[in-house]
C-alpha cells in the first residue's frame, strides 16, 4: 500500500500518480487534497506519513509545487525517511543508501513522464544495507 499526499500545487501530478499506479495494480490510499483549492501542504503531508511510520502504508509519495514544503513536514514524523527526488539517480540513491521510505515531488518542476521514472525507481530499488544500516540506524536515534 502506498501512501499519497498532496496539496493544491500538487494535485495534478498526484491524480497523474494515481493514475499511473492503477496502471501497474498498485495499491494506494489518498491523504488528500482532493482539489485545486488553496490549502496547507502539512496536513496532507503528515497524514501520508503517519501512515507510513505506523505501518498502515509500506511507502508514501507526497508532492507540493517546490516539494520541499510537503518533505519537511513528513519529515516530523518519527519513523519516515522522506527525499525530495528530482531525478531517477536521486530516487535510486535514497532507495539504495538512506532507506526512504517516503518520496517527494516538486509538482511544479517535474513533468508527468519524468515523475513516472522516479517513482519507478523509487518503488523498485532495494536497500544496499551494509555500511549504510548504520547510518540509517544513526538517523532513527
């Protein structure tokens, strides 16, 4: 189960996610927003990512228009690991070297095809382990 989140800014690209999720019979539950409204990234932004640190959901993708707002505040969250992607080779690393277990998307920078790529890679790539568990450890404490 994957978690979504989103406000106004990212609405689009989110719905685009969704869509594009359904395609692979990946299964999803959406935080909201649910419109181009006007409304605060954190809301959405911490409740993907409470279901995420208490397990409800095994990954989350959040989005606002920079991706940077929607990031942090999942980042409160104890348990979540949330990177802001820009890019299929950031997605892998953070796959690979920091354990994250949620992705951000800057959905006023990042095209509906790209964010496909990213997400792929985010959900596919495995932890490496190894020197980087304790790290990982490090941060969780």
């Amino acid at each position: 189960m994957i978690a979504l989140g989103s406000d106004h800014g990212g609405y689009s690209l989110k719905e685009h996610i969704k869509a594009y999720l359904e395609g692979k019979g990946l299964a999803y539950k959406d935080f909201g927003t649910h419109s181009t409204d006007s409304c605060d990234y954190p809301e959405f932004g911490r409740a993907a990512a409470e279901s995420v640190a208490s397990g409800e959901c095994e990954r989350g993708i959040v989005v606002c228009t920079t991706g940077i707002g929607i990031s942090i505040a999942a980042n409160k969250v104890h348990g979540v690991r949330c990177a802001l992607c820009r890019d299929l080779l950031s997605a892998q690393l953070t796959r690979r070297h920091n354990n994250a277990n949620m992705l951000a998307l800057a959905g006023g920078f990042t095209g509906p095809f790209e964010a496909e790529h990213i997400v792929d890679a985010f959900l596919t790539t495995e932890f490496e382990g190894g020197r980087h568990e304790r790290r990982v450890n490090a941060i969780e404490e």
